[in-house]
C-alpha cells in the first residue's frame, strides 16, 4: 500500500493523536465534547469515561458517535492540514490488556480507572472521513482504516514488556527517538506504546510518533525495529555534532 494512501494517513492519525473531539447525540441535538483517546492495535479508538459524563449518558441512550482526530494544531494554515472524522458506535470494552494501554498512554487516568463510574469504552468502526488539504477528501472504509487483526495478536501480548524494558534500561534511546527523530525537546520522554506500524512517546502533556519502516508481527520484529530507530538517532546526532 503506497504512503500516499488515504487509510494510512487516517490511521496515523488516529494512532498519533491523544485526544479528539466525540460526537455524540443529545435527544435531536448533536453534542461535542473533547475526550483524550487511545487505541488498540487495530486502530480501534478507546476511551475512559464516566457514566456522570453527559457524553456517556448519550450513548447509553444511542451508542452511534464520532470521533474527530485533529493533525492541524502547529500549522499556519489549519484547513491545508489533515484531520480525520471516525464513525461507529461506543460500546464497554472488558479488556485489561487495552485498559493497559490507555493508561500508558495517559498516566493521569490510573488515578480514576478504580472508580465504579468510569469504564473503558472501544469504537466498532463503520467508516472514516479524511480531510487532508484542500480538495483531498475521502470516505474510507472500516476495512481499510482498521489494521489487520490476524497481524496483532503476538505484539499485543509482548507489548507490555517491550515498553518496560525499554523505558527502564534504554532511556537513551527513547530519548534519541523523541529529540533526534521526532525533533521534539525537553528530558524525560517515555515509551507508551508499539503496535505493528510505529510506536509512541509521551512527555508530560506532549505526545509523538514514530512509524516503523515496515510491520512488525512479534517481540522479535519490534526489537528489530527499536534498534533500527535507536541506530538512526545516533547518526542524525553525529551528524548534529559535525
């Protein structure tokens, strides 16, 4: 699939930014709000969220909504930047391993996940809506937004471990990838997540992403990729250094 795709710029979206605007339906009112999101390793939007919420307490009512991942926060012009709108339905999400994933992905939310209001929701994805520029606007299908659920299974697994052990004994590293590679400033960058396409950094309030040269399947690929990523942060800092 050529770079140039419309699902892959969708999806990188959907996998690089922490927060979004929901839609969701008040009775004949559409209601906004913004959410902070993650998502699994298909690309499925996940969201923590009170039954106290206004939101919540529309799905329960009507679990259809949308999400709008913005790309266009640092740009001049907003409207030549990409967003992407991502229709589907809400529904609870049983699953420790995403929960997992969503508190990586914002530390803060550990402070709530035992309270009894809060759960864990997932989008079911009908279809997205990309908007990349002027006159690059598509309808995509959930089967081209979503990643291969047959490819994810192994690296799901493993990836609690890779992020423990590269945050606890390749600081460095992480730190390459987020000043090197993603030109991002400042200490203490943290690895939150990798899915089969990239893997993601936080610090603070500031996120980033990295894409992988090629999928990774299994702890042994990812591994792989981390160290390729690892060799270009070195090299773009002995070039720096010249």
């Amino acid at each position: 699939m050529p770079e140039t795709d419309p699902a892959i710029t969708a999806r990188r979206l959907v996998r690089g930014l922490d927060r979004a605007a929901l839609a969701t339906a008040a009775g004949a009112w559409p209601y906004a709000s913004l959410v902070i999101v993650a998502c699994d390793h298909r690309a499925r939007p996940l969201l923590l969220i009170s039954q106290l919420a206004e939101h919540t307490q529309n799905l329960a009512a009507d679990g259809r909504a949308s999400l709008l991942f913005d790309g266009t926060a640092r740009l001049v012009s907003p409207l030549t930047g990409a967003r992407v709108t991502v229709l589907g339905s809400l529904f609870k999400c049983d699953d420790g391993r995403n929960l997992a994933r969503f508190i990586a992905r914002h530390p803060d939310a550990a402070d709530y996940t035992g309270f009894a209001d809060f759960s864990l929701y997932r989008m079911e994805v009908t279809r997205a809506h990309l908007v990349a520029g002027f006159g690059a606007i598509h309808w995509i299908t959930a089967a081209d937004l979503l990643f291969d659920d047959g490819k994810t299974e192994a690296l799901a697994a493993a990836e609690a471990d890779i992020v423990e052990h590269m945050n606890a004994d390749h600081a460095d590293a992480v730190a390459g990838y987020a000043n090197r590679l993603a030109k991002r400033r400042g200490r203490g960058w943290f690895l939150t997540g990798v899915d089969p396409e990239g893997c993601d950094l936080r610090r603070r309030g500031d996120v980033a992403r990295l894409e992988f040269d090629s999928e990774v399947g299994d702890a042994g690929e990812a591994r792989a990729a981390l160290v390729a990523l690892a060799k270009r942060a070195r090299a773009a800092d002995n070039t720096k250094g010249r």
